[in-house]
C-alpha cells in the first residue's frame, strides 16, 4: 500500500517546437533495443520547469546516459505557459515527445484523449510502494496508472523577516492577522501582501479557507457558487480594498517577484519552486516560509506537484519507461531537493539527512499537511480560466463577489455538462 504523509508521517519525514520529437526521430534503433541487447536510440523530454530550475533538470536528464550510453535524451523546456495545449497539439499530429512533465491536473486529460501509455507493470513504475499516497493519486485514470510522481507542492507564505521585525509585525496566522498589520506596515512604506490577481491557482487556499470548494466531484455537484465561494472572493477583495495587498492582473508573477525582491510587500503567497528566486531577490537568511494563513474557517491550500508521462505514440517506449523510471527514482528526487528545495514524493527520501535538514522541506511540511486534493477529472485543466476571469472581474469591481462565483458555477456546469 502506498504511504501517506498524513501529519505522523510528516513530522517523522520531514524532522510543439520541439526540435525532434519521440515518435518522429529517424533513429535506426529507435524501438529501444540495440543489437547487443543495450537499450538505444533517442529519448525527448519536453520539461516544464522556469528558468531557475531549468539547468539542473537538464543535467539531471542527460545523466541518464551514463546508465545507458546507448540512449540520446534529447532535452527541450517548453516552459509552463502554454504547454498543456503545445503538447495536445503535438500528440494530434503524431508529434508529441517520448516524455511529458505533467502538471498533476493534466494527466486525466490526456489520458481520456488516449495521448498516455499505460504505466502499471513497466519499468516507469519501479517501487511503486514508497510513493506517498496523495501525489500517486493524481497518476491514476479510469482505473489505470497513466503516470508517476515527480514532485508535490503547494502554498504557503512567504515573508521578509527584516521587514516583519521592522515593522514589529508577528508572522501572520490568519488573514485577519495580515489586514491587522497594515497601519504598522505603512508607517516603514511597505504593503503587507502582494496578491496574485491573475492565476486561479492563488485562488484555492481562501475558498479552502472558507471551507468551499469548486467542485464535488463524488457528488457531481458544482460547489463555487455556495457562501463559502462568495466568501473567498470577499476575502480577496477586502484584502485589496483595505490595503492589506496590492496586485495586478496582467503579469502577476513577475510583478510579485520584483515587488518581493525589493521590499515593496513584506508577505506573498507562492510555492517550493519559487525558493531560490526568493534568495535572489532577498537574501537567503532573510526568506521565512509558513502556512498559509487561515480564513474564516480555517487553513487550506492546494495539492500541486508535476508527474512524468509516456505519450502512448512513442517509437521508443522501452526507453522512456526506463527514463521515467530514472527521473522519478530517490536518487534523482533526492538531488533535486538539494539543489532546488522541491517536495519529494518517495516516502524513503524524506529518510535521507540532506533532506530532513533542509529547512525549506521542513517549512513546507506543515503547508503539505494542510493541503486538498483537487479533483482528479478529465475536465479540471478547464476550471482555471473561468474563475481568473472572475477573480480579475471582482478585483477591478466589474462584479461582486456574489456575481463572481454564480458566474463561475455558471460556467462550470456548461463545462460540466449534466452536473448539479
């Protein structure tokens, strides 16, 4: 049985550009074997990690070579933006990589639109037991295992611990905590929160915190539009009106990080894989991560995390499968902690010291603790643009909350076709 990191476990854990693509490589052993056995041709990986993780996923996939000299991993960054859509476009045509990093919400997309191999029995899913029971959830389909873990994530805060000290501010523990602060905070010329106004993503932990949800999914039932989804986008509002946040709706993640980075907002909301350009911007001793702050009704914040995925039209399965076998194996979940601070998803690597003594692991433990599980459907790459819509309408005053989220379900349940 896969484990869970049930909070036990973690306290114990934690103390289509593409210049060649899989199916498409001219390869004269492009089935995987060589004639001696060895397994051989070429493996192309589209990788959806930013710029400040980028290199040490390309180093790390080219290191599959010196276990197979044979195979040419063939390494393209497509970039987060854009690339669900790159690779339907791309598995379509008949042109898709051998190897996809999934964002965890894409999977049964894909899967239902027959794009993904099935995993369950392959060298990709060796070990299969250590994998912690929530990130697994999110490779299954339909009864199958269209995936594997890679890394998990979710939100948490993240603050400057010299401005808090500044402005003699206590870390925040709700969001009534972080309104509470703005006067102390406008006295040093700093905003407490800096606000993403325009990915749905940021969205999750207050209607979490309100204890709401888009959806049901075991129901069928389209849940946004109940209080507990008005409330989350009073929240948010309220957040702004007060001047308790600032945000924009237009380019939010690069304002949020230049804001950060020069110490216009003390507090923003984010992720393990926007660790290291917190260093950059403020100073590794400075950067302090805890839970995201509670709402009305409690903390919550999104599951997230990235998985590997063998498009079904692959002219070398055998070796992708081994190279999905590589990538998400401890040693190479364990490198990547170290050098960029993400979540494992192996039980046995939260074991190792290196791992147990990073202090980024062991902030966001609490953070993982009180995460949700998104539904796990077909359509949920679908649920994102109607509610940044909506986000972005309550915020510039278009809507009220109310109008936001009956809208939202609105549009849901055209998506949803036949649910409540």
């Amino acid at each position: 049985m896969r484990r869970s990191i049930g909070t036990t476990a973690v306290v114990a854990a934690l103390a289509l550009a593409a210049t060649a693509c899989g199916s498409d490589n001219g390869d004269d052993n492009a089935a995987g074997g060589g004639t001696d056995g060895e397994l051989s041709g070429t493996v192309t990986f589209w990788d959806t990690s930013g710029d400040a993780e980028k290199g040490t996923f390309e180093e790390l996939a080219k290191g599959f070579t010196d276990e197979h000299p044979g195979v040419t991993v063939e390494y393209v960054n497509v970039g987060f933006d854009g690339a669900q859509d790159r690779f339907k476009n791309a598995a379509q045509a008949g042109e898709a990589p051998d190897v996809m990093r999934t964002e965890v919400a894409w999977v049964s997309e894909f899967a239902q639109l027959g794009y993904l191999k099935p995993l369950d029995g392959t060298a990709a899913v060796d070990g299969q037991d250590d994998f912690l029971g929530a990130p697994w959830s999110s490779t299954q389909y339909d009864g199958a295992t269209y995936a594997v873990p890679q890394v998990t994530d979710t939100l948490a805060l993240f603050y400057n611990k010299e401005l808090l000290e500044e402005a003699g501010v206590e870390v925040p523990e709700t969001l009534e905590d972080i309104k509470n602060s703005t006067e102390a905070f406008e006295e040093i010329g700093v905003t407490p929160l800096y606000l993403r106004g325009d990915d749905a993503y940021w969205f999750f932990p207050f209607i979490y915190g309100e204890g709401g949800d888009l959806l049901d999914a075991e129901a069928e039932k389209v849940t946004i539009g109940e209080p507990a989804g008005v409330r989350a986008f009073e929240q948010i509002k309220d957040l702004v009106d007060s001047g308790a946040a600032t945000t924009d709706l237009t380019d939010g993640w690069d304002n949020m990080m230049t804001q950060f980075g020069n110490g216009d907002v003390a507090m923003m909301i984010n992720g393990p894989w926007a660790i290291n350009d917190a260093y950059n911007g403020i100073g590794e001793e400075n950067v302090g991560v805890a839970p995201m702050p509670a709402g009305s009704e409690g903390q919550g914040a999104p599951l997230g995390g990235w998985n590997y995925s063998l498009y079904t039209g692959s002219a070398n399965q055998e070796a992708a499968e081994e190279f999905i076998r590589y990538m998400a194996s401890a040693d190479s979940q364990q490198t990547l902690t170290e050098e960029l601070n993400l979540l494992p998803t192996r039980a046995s690597v939260y074991e190792q010291s290196s791992v147990q003594e990073n202090e980024m692991v062991a902030f966001f433990g609490p953070a993982v603790e009180v995460a949700h599980g998104r539904p796990w459907i077909p359509q949920a790459g679908g649920l994102f643009d109607p509610l940044r819509d909506e986000i972005q309408r309550t915020l510039d005053e278009v809507v009220t909350p109310e109008e936001a989220a009956s809208n939202v379900a609105d549009k849901y349940r055209d998506l949803l076709d036949g649910w409540e």
